[in-house]
C-alpha cells in the first residue's frame, strides 16, 4: 500500500517510475564523464594516444572487476535468501551491475579506440552516429520478432533450435538472461547519446547552456512521440528499445533543464552547497 504496483518497473511495455532508474545511471555516468566536460576537438596526439590504447584493456578489466563481483555476490544472496525476483526484469541470473560492467568496459575499450582515430573522428558527433547506427539494426530486429522473443519466449532452448543447437549450455544461458543480454545493446547506445548530448548541452558557454539544454529536450520528445505515435513502436524497458533510450533521456534533460532554470530564475551563479555535496558523493 506504500507503494502502489503502477510505480513499479513494466514488465511489458509502457511507461512506470522505477523504469527511470536504471537508464538514469547510464546517463548520468555519460553527462558526468570525462568526455562530457570538454567539447568537440580535444582529440589526444598520436603518440598519447598509442600509449593509452595499451593500457585500454587493464582499465576496462579494471573497472569491470569490482562490478562483475558485485553481481555474483548480489545473484547468490538473491538464490540463497530466495528474494523475490522478477525474472522479466533482466531474466534468470542476469542483474544491473552485470550490464554495467559491459557499458563501462566498452566505454573505456571505444574511448581509447576513438581517439586512436585522429582529430577527424574527435571533433565531431561521432559517439551519437555510432549509438545510431547500434540502436537501428537492435530496433529492426526487435520489430521483427525479436520483441515478441523477449515477452514471451521459453528459458530454454528447444532440441530444435536452429541457432546454437552445437552449444546447447550456451543457448540455454541467452534464453534464460535475453533481457539482460540484449538490454546491453540499449544501453550502450543510451551511454554514447549521453556523452554527446553532455558535451553538446554542457560543455559550452555558460550562456548557452540553458538554451541547448532547451532545444535538446524539445528534440529529443519530438523524437521520442515519432517512435511511439508515427511508427507505432511501444516503448519497453524490457527489451530496452529505441522508444526507450530517448524517453529516459528526454526524462534526465527535462529535468536539468528545468533544475537550471529554477536556479537561474533565483539568481544563482554557482551550484547550491547542499547540491554541490550530493552530486560529489
């Protein structure tokens, strides 16, 4: 009664509050990077550049490491406690820090292989090309059955599976977890739109901020009821969709636009103390 099932996560389609939460995280990460806080054109030199690639693996394996411990610590106290669980959230054995692992370890992979591209590919929108590019053939696959996979397919693979017959533990694996599994592809494409609508919105001048940060959620709304309303496309946080990535992130714009304009509106030029201390922690 605290709590009413219509604030909880869909497990189909649509939209509910909680569905917010995990999508927030990747964008935040995204808005807040390193990336994010310089615009186009800060490309590393080449030399620079060959010396970070060697490290790339040791940084991803770095902040993969306490993640992936995370989610077996947190997958075996759910098995052993027998805590509810939803298996439509990210399926079987599949959890969030598992999926953050993957994005933050792609992140640092594509970073360091960005930059090794040169100045052509750093001073420009390439990070949202490259979500597009990942979300349109995810969304076709979807629209064409992968969708209806995700809602209503077995945990597991049947002796007449066509792809993966040959390795049947591995096939079980996907169909038990296709939540999980598939969602990271969302969730790559919601990071790299999140760094480039950081470094559009945020990482120019400070009179700008407020208008980009307008014109961007306008966009991204615009974008979102196209999906949903032109191409009839339901948006789900189950399969992590298209319709998805760009609501929860029209959502965290909105949202820091409006924070921005409140605090403009009261004359502040500097992020309140209490604000300031929150978003350090």
């Amino acid at each position: 009664p605290i709590f009413p099932r219509r604030f909880c996560k869909t497990e189909v389609g649509g939209y509910g509050w909680m569905d917010l939460g995990a999508a927030s995280f990747i964008i935040i990460a995204g808005l807040t990077s390193a990336a994010s806080s310089s615009s186009y054109g800060d490309a590393s030199t080449s030399n620079q550049t060959s010396v970070k690639s060697i490290a790339s693996w040791k940084r991803a394996m770095k902040k993969c490491t306490p993640l992936i411990v995370i989610g077996f610590v947190r997958l075996a106290t759910n098995k052993g406690l027998e805590y509810q669980e939803h298996v439509s959230e990210y399926g079987v054995h599949w959890n969030f820090f598992f999926t953050l692992c993957f994005v933050e370890g792609f992140m640092v992979l594509w970073r360091s292989r960005k930059n090794s591209l040169g100045n052509t590919f750093s001073s420009t929108p390439f990070d949202g090309v490259v979500a597009i590019m990942l979300m349109i053939p995810y969304q076709i696959y979807l629209s064409g059955g992968g969708q209806y996979f995700i809602e209503n397919g077995d945990r597991k693979c049947s002796s007449d599976t066509s792809w993966l017959s040959s390795l049947p533990n591995i096939c079980n694996i996907f169909a038990a977890n296709r939540e999980g599994i598939l969602g990271v592809v969302g969730y790559w494409s919601l990071r790299l739109l999140s760094e480039e609508v950081g470094r559009y919105c945020l990482g120019c001048k400070s009179s700008l901020k407020q208008q980009r940060l307008i014109t961007t959620s306008i966009a991204l709304w615009t974008v979102h009821l196209t999906m949903v309303i032109g191409l009839g496309i339901t948006n789900s946080r189950r399969s992590t969709n298209f319709p998805f990535i760009i609501w929860a992130l029209a959502h965290n714009i909105t949202i820091l636009c409006l924070i921005r304009f409140v605090m403009t509106a009261d004359g502040m030029t500097d992020v309140p103390h209490i604000l300031n201390v929150v978003n350090r922690f």
